[in-house]
C-alpha cells in the first residue's frame, strides 16, 4: 500500500542546471504526484522566465538581485503568475516555503549552503545534490536535519545508490549495524591509464573530454584528477556515518554499477542503472514509493562486461588529500574544496598545468590553520580564506610554469 501523499509541493534550488533539468522532466512526467512550488538559480533570468512559462510555478528567485529584477519585468510584461524573489533571502525563502514539502538542493558552490540549512531547519524533505552543504559544513548540516526533523535524501548517483543498498533503518548520519564497509565507484575519467609523465602535457580540452558523458567543465576537471571522488568520500562520510577507513574506491569505467555496500556477513549489494541522473531523481523523489523515470532499461547482456580495478593514488594524488583533509575534520574539507575550485581555474584558463592542480591543494591545505567549523559563518571565512591563498599559491606556480 503506497504511503506517499497525493502530489508532493517541489522547490527547486538550481533549476537551471543539468540536475534542475533531469527533475523538472521526472516531474512533469508524473503530474498527478508532483507540482512545482518554487524555482530558483543564481543568474540565469532568460532561462528562468522559459522555465516559468513552461511551469507557472507560484514563485521563483535569482541569487543575483539585478537579474531577479530582468525577470521580475518580464514576469509582469507577460503577465505570469509568478511572485519573483532576489538575493539570498529570496533562495531561503524559496527553501522554507510553507506549502513545499521538497526541497532539491541543486544550486553550485557555496551560495547554496545558507538556503539547504534552512530547509533542514524547516523539516524539510531534502533532495540533495549540493556537495559543498557536505564538505564545507558537514557536522552543521546534519545537526540542522536532525534537529528539524528533516528528511535527507542524495541524489548524486553514487550516494543514491549508497542509500538504495542500505537498510531504511538508520536516520541520516548514522551508520546503520551489520555494514563492514561502503564502496563508491569512480568512471576514471580520460586519464587512468596516462603515465605521470604523460599527464604533465594535459590540455584543458582533453580533460574535459570524459569518456561517459558531457558535463560542465569544472567538474569534467574534478573526474579527470579524481577530486570529485575524494569530495564524495567527504560527503559519503557525513551522510552514511562511515568512519574514512570504512569508505573505499574503486575504479568502473563502464559507470552501470554507481556504488556498493559490503556487510558483515561478506553479502554486498550494488545498485546498477544506467548513467542518467533521471533515476536517483525519480528513485529519491518518490521514496519509499518507485515511479517511471524515463529511462531505458538496463541489458546487462549488452553491456556485456563489467570491469573494476583500484585506483593509482599516485596518479590521483587528489583522491589521497581528500582522505587526509576528512581524517584532520574541522574546517580541512573546506579548505582543500576552495583551492580545488582556484587551482581548476587557473588550469582551464591555462595558467596552471594539470599537474599544479594537487600541489597548490596540497600547499593551501598544509599553510591554512584548521579549526573547528562551529557556524555557517566559520565555514564561509575558510572557503575565503583558503580560495586568497591558493590563489597566490597559484600565481608563483604559474612564473614556474
């Protein structure tokens, strides 16, 4: 017998974006079990105000103040039902709305922090797909959704599939009894099979070139040097409640297998599917309930072969300071994300060799004082603090260059 309610009110936090896109059609596929109560983004008006002819939600919000007026005018000349919010107050207000009960958290980068918090604090069901929440202010948020009774959901496809192969029995944070260990599956981006020496000639255009899929160029980078793997072991961490000596990686270039769980009694359980971001959406839109997605099925037949391998440290020396910055804690995982984020940067705009990106992580981790994360306002100092450093750090290796 299903326990879900009749329609589910959604709030979406980066509707512009690929995630944005992947749950906006998952919902419009099933009209009689999910609605739009909000849509938000940082400044993309023109591709709001498509999104609000399209879906008339009740209201929508733009980080940037400017852009919210653009399309506030434009909601008026056109006369759309659409109440139009700005600034950071207008994303909380989006968060914690009174007749949504859904919150995706699809907004990148630290603007997407305040307004999650809010969410959680407001007991909200929270679809999550926002790394930074997690390695900036992990302790934080997970006191917010215990505290206000909120449910936590990942949609990242790796936590999904984490989440799938446990027992509904922990609350969010905890480690549920019986689990030895949680294994996240990494695609290895274009370069796991280069040598060292072969990667220090890597352009940014083919580390942007994955071998899976397309996607923004940044986080193309973070695939290519593992990094968003190491994030995710940060992440799986505070979701799952796993001790860093409990969460592994494991090389699958096919990505069908999006992560594993092993038990105490040597049992482990994977998630397959193809790689379609419509099925952890679908999957965390409708628990404990299951619905169309839109996806083709999966032929393992096909597919044919599974292969898996682990992964070169030294190759991937990112994947190793994400393990150090999880096992220092405090404000460590903030620090090694917002130099990540600099150093990627200057290698895109081809100041910085793909090689620098570890070493300036590595010298901003070592030269920033840790300390406990204590407020949002705490983890906000440290993504400053850290992105000024590495982004001397990056300019002296750039004279070097």
């Amino acid at each position: 017998m299903s326990t879900m309610p009749s329609a589910r009110r959604v709030s979406i936090l980066g509707a512009t974006g690929s995630v944005g896109a992947s749950a906006l059609e998952v919902i419009a596929r099933h009209p009689d079990r999910f609605s739009l109560a909000a849509i938000a983004a940082n400044r993309k008006w023109e591709a709001l105000l498509d999104l609000v002819r399209r879906f008339r939600p009740p209201h929508a919000a733009l980080l940037d103040p400017s852009a919210a007026s653009e399309l506030d005018a434009a909601v008026r000349c056109e006369d759309l039902p659409t109440r139009v919010l700005a600034g950071s107050e207008g994303l909380t207000e989006v968060a914690t709305l009174a007749d949504a009960d859904t919150v995706i958290a699809a907004i990148v980068g630290a603007a997407g922090l305040a307004p999650t918090i809010a969410a959680a604090r407001a007991g909200k069901r929270i679809l999550l797909a926002n790394k930074e929440t997690l390695v900036l202010a992990g302790g934080l948020f997970i006191d917010a959704v215990r505290q206000g009774g909120a449910l936590l959901l990942p949609i990242d496809s790796e936590h999904n599939a984490i989440f799938q192969c446990l027992p509904a029995v922990a609350p969010n944070g905890c480690k549920p009894s019986g689990v030895r260990r949680i294994v996240l599956t990494a695609s290895g981006g274009p370069f796991r099979t280069r040598t060292h020496s072969e990667l220090a000639e890597v352009t940014p255009d083919e580390a942007c070139a994955h071998p899976r899929w397309r996607m923004g160029r940044k986080i193309s980078v973070d695939s290519a040097t593992m990094m968003n793997k190491g994030l995710e072991v940060i992440e799986a961490h505070w979701l799952f409640g796993c001790a860093r000596s409990e969460i592994d990686v494991v090389i699958h270039p096919e990505s069908i297998v999006h992560s594993m769980v092993e038990y105490l009694d040597g049992s482990v359980l994977a998630q397959l599917s193809h790689p379609d971001m419509r099925t952890p959406l679908a999957q965390a839109l409708a628990w404990p309930d299951r619905v169309s997605a839109g996806v083709t099925s999966l032929d393992l037949a096909q597919v044919g072969t599974l292969n898996f391998a682990a992964p070169d440290r030294e190759r991937f020396p990112c994947l190793e300071l994400a393990y150090q910055a999880l096992a220092t804690g405090g404000n460590a995982p903030a620090t090694l994300n917002a130099a990540n984020e600099v150093a990627v940067g200057a290698f895109l705009e081809r100041r910085l060799g793909f090689l620098d990106i570890p070493g300036v992580c590595a010298e901003t981790l070592a030269r920033l004082p840790s300390c406990k994360v204590a407020s949002l306002d705490d983890a906000l100092e440290t993504d400053r603090a850290a992105r000024s450093l590495a982004l001397g750090l990056s300019k002296r290796h750039e004279l070097h260059a």
